[in-house]
C-alpha cells in the first residue's frame, strides 16, 4: 500500500535498615535554590485534598512495601540496604564516590527495566540519590536526567509521602522544577532569536491531532474549530483523526493502533509516522486534543527555527594549545556535524516530557525514534498498566542510554544529555499548562503570549474543564478578529 493511503483523517489542506536518614535534606536545599514562583504555583495552598494522618516511617518495613523479588534474583530489602551504604559514601569518599556507588546499584536494577516496577519507590529514591551527588559536583545536565527518569516511576502512581525509602515524590519534584530551571538558562543562550511570524522558504508543516470522541463532545468540536482557524491564517495543513480507524496500520514499522497491546497514548506513533512517510511535509506538529494555539501570531515555522541550530549548547570555551585530550575529544563530539539533523523538538516540565505538543523532522532518525518508541518493553510485568505510558517509553527511549554513560568530561562542560537530534523548548514557545495542572507539576502556567495552552490532567467530560475549553478558544479567537480589524484599519488608511 502507498505510504499517502495510509492517512485517512480528516485533513484541512489550505496551502537492611529499613528507615533511612535525611540529614541530608538541608544540604541539598541549599544547593536547590528556587526558581522564581509561578502564579499558579502560588495559589497551590488553595487546591482542595485530603487529608492524610501523618506517616510514621518505623511502621513500614521494606519487605512489606516491596514483596516481589525481580526476574534476576534482586531482593528489595537487601536493595535498601546496599543504597544505605551507596549514599553513605557521600560523607565517606565524597560525591564522586557516591556516584559510583549508587550508579552500580541502578544499572542491577534496571538491567531488566521493566522489573523495576515492582518497587517504584526504590527506583524513584535511586535516581533521585544519584542526581544529588552530581548536582554536588556541579553536573547539572545529567542530575536532571536522572531526576527526569526517576519520574517514569513516579507517573506510575509513585507520588509516595509514606514511604521506607529516602526520597518521596515532592522531593523529586522540587529537585526537578530548580534543576529545569538552571538548565533552561544553559538552553536559552543556543536559540535563534525570530520574530513571531517567521517563515522558512519552502519548509512543508503539518499539524496532527486525534480527537477519538463522540461527535458532540465539546473538547472535539473546540479543537477542530481551533486547528481550522489557525490553519486558515498560515496555511498549514491539518490531519484531524476522530476514530482508530482512520490510522492505517503501518506494515512496514508493524504498527497497528488496533493491535490489542498499545493503549490509545499510542496511537499517535503510527499517525505520525504515516504522515511523515507521505513525504508532504519536512515537519509534523503532534498536538494532543485538548491543546489549543493560543497566540494566531506565532507560526509554527518560527519554532522550528529557534530551536534548529545545530550548535548544542554547553559551556565549552575556546580551545587552547594546552587543552586536555579529554576535552579535546570533547570539542570533536561538540562540533556541528552535517550528518545529525535536528530532529525532534518537545518541552519538559518538572516532572520531564509531557508528549502533549511536539515537533518531528521527516529524517531517517526521526523514523528509527518512532519504531524504536513504539516496541519499547519496559513496561512488561509490573509496568503493564502504567498510567503515563507513552510518555515514559519515550523518555525512556531517548534518555536511558546517554544517561547511563556518566561520562565526567562531557558534564564538566555541561553539553546535553539528550541524543544530538534532539531539542528542548522553552514551555512559552511548545507548551505551557492551565493553572491546576502547572500548580500540580511546578512548572509554567499559561500566559498571555504563550504560543499553545495545554490541559492535561483535565478530564474532557467534567464541565469545568470543558469551560476551560471554551475559554481558550474564545481567547484565540478575539485574537484573531482583533487582528483582523486591524488589518482593515491598516487598509483603509
């Protein structure tokens, strides 16, 4: 079947001690000073939530809170104990040691990924253990990554306040919101600095999205109403999905959204790829349903050129005749290369990727991403009903590797963690939240000018929500008239 069959959807084409110390807690305060708070961040002590009674760590045993003993013989309860003695080397032989240690103990771990989440909270306080000892050493990029990884465990009903082991959810989310926040600043100095309606001579865009609802529901008719105007303004083309079967399986990837394993998170994969092998376009925007443009302004090709520059950011400095082999080496791996293609822009959050809203390049890596995304099985077994899925495969696909590799002079530099293809977006440009979900996660709450508003965490038959809804649109839409108007103005003058 020719590869432009397989898209179906609608498409608007307009152009063993078991209680652990945590003496340590103000030591990492100190060197995880807050970003500045958000306003939704602010209004947090408003949320309503239950109240629990307070948790007495001496009454849950390890054992107790982690039975299942792993397919490679790994007991948790000795588990515990042998990161006791990993995070002790923090006061023995120093962070470096630390490191180490606890890096030998997360590779036994994950050697069989998907046996990890059997304990999450033992993950989650590995990968958090580890992300403090190199935030100690000043590495701030790989600390992120892991504590990014160490959300697929928390996503995974892992937000624990009761727990046996060292670190609870609120201590990753806190390390995470300061450590996205001083990685952005190294981010920000590599963007390509366009004015909001930038165009790129020739470069094909198209937007995709899957609204699999009733035909009545409001997020459905929200969003195609929202996808139409913005696509009226610039000309993109639109592919609008309102049932599986619309998405064609993709025999060449072996990629069948009715396959019975992969749950609708995954539908976006094959939707994707089968409009990126039509080779209509040079980029897709995969937009969830209740995501909304927010500013008409901004096009999607300003974005991309922003956030294209083949040149990472990292702190390396000029070279000189006395320069170590080391970073020399360094300097090569740094070097724009011809052959690496940026390929995949996304924002992240406190908590790592949210897949709500991202951009993929129609290149050879961009099609390995999503085959490789798509058969990722860590979350056979005790992962097999994660609630956050997709976003954790992806993570994980992309992350996993390089951050495993604890390469000391790549930090030293501070260059990414991530594959070369990849990007990160600033919230304001990709994706930023409404107020609940930005409050819930520490991260950015929708502001006047942010490019696309987000509404995960909102469930698209609660009425609030759907009021939410609405009041996106209605803002867009002002927009849109009063650019309009001004326009007319511009005419008759």
């Amino acid at each position: 079947m020719a590869a432009d069959v397989r898209v179906r959807g609608t498409t608007h084409d307009v152009g063993s001690s078991e209680v652990r110390s945590r003496s340590w807690l103000p030591l990492l305060a100190l060197m995880l000073m807050p970003a500045p708070c958000s306003n939704a961040e602010l209004r947090m002590q408003e949320l309503p939530g239950q109240n629990f009674p307070p948790c007495d760590l001496s009454e849950i045993p390890v054992a107790e809170e982690c039975p299942a003993t792993t397919s490679t013989g790994l007991t948790w309860s000795s588990y515990s104990g042998e990161l006791y003695q990993a995070r002790a080397e923090l006061f023995i032989g120093g962070a470096k040691a630390s490191t180490l240690a606890v890096h030998q103990l997360l590779e036994k771990a994950t050697s069989r990924f998907s046996d990890a989440f059997s304990c999450k909270p033992a993950l989650i306080s590995t990968y958090f253990s580890l992300a403090r000892s190199l935030m100690l050493q000043g590495r701030l990029r790989r600390a992120l990554a892991f504590i990014q990884m160490g959300f697929i465990f928390v996503r995974d009903k892992g937000f624990s306040e009761c727990s046996s082991w060292p670190a609870q959810g609120w201590d990753v989310m806190l390390a995470g919101r300061s450590l996205t926040a001083r990685v952005r600043a190294l981010d920000d100095e590599s963007v390509l600095q366009v004015p909001k309606m930038h165009r790129v001579e020739g470069m094909r865009v198209a937007v995709v999205t899957i609204c699999s609802y009733a035909v009545d529901e409001p997020v459905k008719l929200i969003c195609d109403q929202n996808r139409k105007l913005y696509s009226m303004l610039h000309g993109y083309d639109v592919h609008f999905f309102t049932d599986p079967s619309q998405i064609t399986p993709n025999s060449g990837s072996q990629m069948d959204v009715l396959d019975g394993v992969h749950k609708a998170f995954f539908w976006k994969v094959n939707a994707v790829k089968n409009v990126l092998e039509t080779k209509k376009y040079d980029w897709v925007l995969w937009m969830d349903c209740d995501a909304f443009f927010m500013d008409p302004e901004r096009t999607i090709d300003s974005v991309i050129a922003m956030y294209s520059n083949t040149t990472a950011p990292s702190r390396l400095g000029p070279a000189t005749q006395a320069e170590a082999p080391e970073f020399a080496a360094v300097r090569q791996r740094m070097m724009p290369n011809p052959a690496v293609d940026v390929s995949l822009i996304f924002a992240v959050d406190s908590t790592g990727i949210n897949n709500g809203v991202w951009l993929l390049k129609d290149t050879p890596w961009s099609h390995r991403f999503l085959e490789r995304w798509w058969r990722s099985d860590i979350l056979e077994g005790p992962g097999k009903e994660h609630n956050c899925s997709d976003q954790s495969t992806m993570l994980h696909t992309l992350l996993h590797e390089n951050a495993m590799q604890l390469d000391e002079a790549w930090d030293s530099v501070e260059a990414p963690v991530w594959p070369p293809e990849v990007r990160v977006a600033a919230q304001e440009y990709l994706q930023s939240f409404h107020d609940a979900t930005a409050a819930t996660v520490l991260s950015r709450a929708w502001q006047d000018g942010d490019f696309i508003k987000h509404h995960p965490g909102c469930h698209y038959y609660k009425e609030p929500c759907q009021d939410l809804y609405s009041h996106a649109q209605d803002i867009f839409s002002d927009k849109v008239q009063a650019l309009y108007l001004e326009s007319q103005e511009q005419n008759q003058q």
